[in-house]
C-alpha cells in the first residue's frame, strides 16, 4: 500500500488524526457477529493455554521480551516481572488447572525483594497482577501485606511541590527528578488498593493528586497525549512534553494512550470522580479514531509512516482492556464493540500460531521504537492483557475475582 508524500509529511507535522466517534468508528469498520468473535476469543485463550503448558515448566526467570521467538529474562523482575505470573494466574483461571496456579506461586514469590525498591514507580505493574491477584484468589494475607509493602515504597516517590508521582532513578539522583510519564496512570490501583485495605487515607490521597496532575498536563485538545511531561523537580513548575518511547514530543505513542484509557477508567472506578471518567473517554475517542481498519495499532499514530508503519499489539491488548471497563463505567456499547473487534483482531492475526519456535503468545509487539529495542517481538504483558481482556469478556466473574472491576 502506497502512501502519498503528502501524507507522510501532514503526520509528521503533527497533523491531528481526524476525529471519529466510538459509534461512526463501529459501523465503519463493519459488524461482527457476537458468536464469530466469541468462538475467536475461546480458540485464543486455549491455544494461549496450550502454549503455556509447554514453555512455562522451563521457564528460568521473569519474561521480559523475545529474541528469535525465545524468551530473554530478567531474574528481578524488571518492570514487567508481575505479568508472568499474572498471566499463569488468567490461565489457571481460564482452564481450571492448578498446574498454572502452582507455577505462579513459585514464580511471584521471587519478586518478594522488590516490595522496598524506591528506585521505580513500576511497583503496580509489579505486585498488582499478581500479588493482590493472589491474595483475592487464594485469601493468604501474605500476599495482601506485601503489595502493602509495596504501596509505602510506591509513595516515597510522590514529589508535593508539583503533586506528581516521579518515574524513573533513584530518589536520591537528580536525573529524571521532574519526569512524569503516561504509564504512572496503571500503578495508582495499587495504592487504591493499599488505601482500602488499611483504612489510611494518604494513599488514595497521593493517587487522586498524582492522576489529577496528568490530567491537567497530559491530554492535548484533541485527546491525544505525549508519553512524557516534565516538572521542575524544586519548585512544580510545569517545563512541557517530551518523550522516550514515542515519535516525538508532539506525537501520540499508542501504548501510552492505551494506559491512559485504562487507567484513568480504574480511577473513576476507585473514586466516582467523573472528570477522570471523562478524560478516560478523551483519550479513548482519539485512540478508536486513530485506529486502521485492521484493529491493530500502530506503535505511534502520528509517526510519520502512520498508520502503515510497525503495529504494536501489546497497546491493542491494553486498549481492548480498558474499552470494556469504559463501556461498563459509561454504559456505552460502541466502547465494547470496537475492544471485541481489537480483541479478535489479535486472536485472529497476532497469535504465535504459524511458528513452532515461538514461546510467547502474541507477536506483532514493539517495545521501544526510535531506539531500536525490541521491533516485531512478543512481550509479557501483551500476553497478560490478552487474556485479561479475553475473561473480561468470556469469564466476567472470573476477571472481577483477579483483578477487581468493582465501582463506587
């Protein structure tokens, strides 16, 4: 497919993509029969069932990426070391058998140091999807104290001048000291969660603080948002924009917008604030009217080959995710009907299927575009988002008792 030379440079200009409503959105791409996309979504959890049962006995660390289809490991977790296990736990919950439940367990338990670690603000990604999934499972308080433990070490990294949660170094290093980003949004359940099992207000508190400063910073006129924001780490000032992971300081990095959508949706659920449910449906309609008739997201819609350049389908498995809880806070189908076709675009063109090598699940995933990390690779918490969207949808009850889609 050709792309004329004005295009390319209309995008790369920061042209906005034109706005398409969840519904017009819907009815562009088409219907798609409830029973056909069902049937797709059974198939991809059970072929994500089969191909954990053979690669998660030998399984020597966290998953943090794939190299010619196999896993790479981090034996601390990185940032991601919590959805291995939490995608062992969707399994289990999915199949009934305690193999997967054992296999988490053991795994999980080797995150045990990182509950005092201050040097990241990760700690959601870390002990949510799997430790608070474990204690909701398996009621044993161990699991309960520790994403505890965890929220205090989260909080440390709460700087009160700019009402921000930092993201990256070590509290002590001045690098990185006023740098937001867009995934902060996902770690604030874990303070939710911390709040409402001690009774201290302060967490939630911190949460509210921190999602109403990406609120007023992050979202652009049009809904879309920059992966990053910078603070004078001193005094709060807001410095501007900026990016890592996406094309420029003036683009839209999809899997960023996909936290974005999911984690502010959590946040109404845990608050009843209905301006964050609000910029939750912002950051939602930019993202649908962005989306290729294909389902799959770009890794940035407005990259300059976009929407022809490298998909990125772990930002579709979070975006489905998000969707359904959106349609669930809002009442509104059309949310539901473009995650169902996200969802099966993915069981139908980003399974693993066609290779008898691959370990991962889902392909088609890019990590770290503009420095070359990680193109057309499988990640670890594309997996997990698959299939926590699949239960979302086939096991509902199943995905409340693990993740907790409760609302005030």
């Amino acid at each position: 497919m050709s792309v004329s030379r004005r295009t390319v440079l209309a995008v790369a200009a920061g042209a906005t993509a034109t706005a398409v409503s969840p519904a017009q959105a819907a009815e562009a791409f088409g219907d798609q029969r409830s029973d056909s996309a069902e049937r797709a979504l059974h198939a991809a959890a059970d072929y994500a069932v089969e191909k954990l049962h053979a690669v998660a006995p030998g399984v020597t660390g966290f998953p943090v990426g794939t190299k010619f289809e196999k896993w790479t490991y981090s034996q601390n977790g990185d940032w991601v070391g919590g959805f291995w296990p939490g995608t062992l736990w969707m399994a289990y919950l999915h199949s009934g058998d305690d193999v997967f439940r054992t296999l988490a367990l053991d795994s999980a338990r080797e995150l045990a140091p990182r509950r005092h670690d201050t040097t990241t603000h990760d700690l959601g990604f870390l002990f949510y999807p799997f430790w608070v999934t474990a204690w909701r499972l398996t009621g044993d308080d161990s699991w309960r104290a520790g994403a505890i433990e965890a929220a205090d070490s989260l909080i440390q990294r709460y700087n009160p001048r700019g009402h921000f949660i930092r993201a990256w170094g070590a509290l002590d290093d001045p690098k990185n000291a006023g740098r937001v980003i867009m995934d902060t949004i996902m770690n604030l359940d874990l303070l939710a969660f911390a709040g409402r099992q001690t009774g201290d207000e302060k967490y939630l508190r911190i949460a509210v603080e921190h999602a109403r400063t990406a609120q007023r910073v992050f979202p652009r006129p049009d809904g879309s948002t920059p992966h990053v924001f910078d603070f004078d780490p001193d005094t709060g000032v807001p410095i501007g924009p900026n990016t890592v992971q996406g094309y420029s300081p003036s683009s839209c990095w999809s899997r960023g917008q996909a936290w974005g959508v999911y984690g502010f949706t959590t946040m109404y659920r845990r608050t009843g604030d209905r301006q964050f449910l609000s910029t939750a449906r912002r950051l939602a309609d930019y993202a649908v009217g962005a989306l290729s008739p294909d389902h799959i997201p770009v890794w940035d819609y407005r990259a300059p080959q976009a929407p022809y350049d490298v998909k990125d389908a772990s930002a579709g498995a979070v975006m489905a995710c998000g969707l359904l809880d959106l349609s669930a806070a809002t009442g509104r189908r059309e949310y539901r009907q473009v995650a169902l076709r996200i969802l099966t675009a993915l069981s139908e063109t980003c399974l693993t299927r066609n290779s008898t090598r691959a370990e991962a699940i889902v392909a088609r995933c890019t990590r770290n575009r503009p420095a070359e990390d990680g193109i057309e690779i499988s990640l670890p918490y594309a997996d997990y988002y698959l299939l926590e969207g699949i239960l979302r949808v086939l096991r509902p009850q199943d995905a409340d008792r693990a993740v907790d889609l409760s609302t005030l």
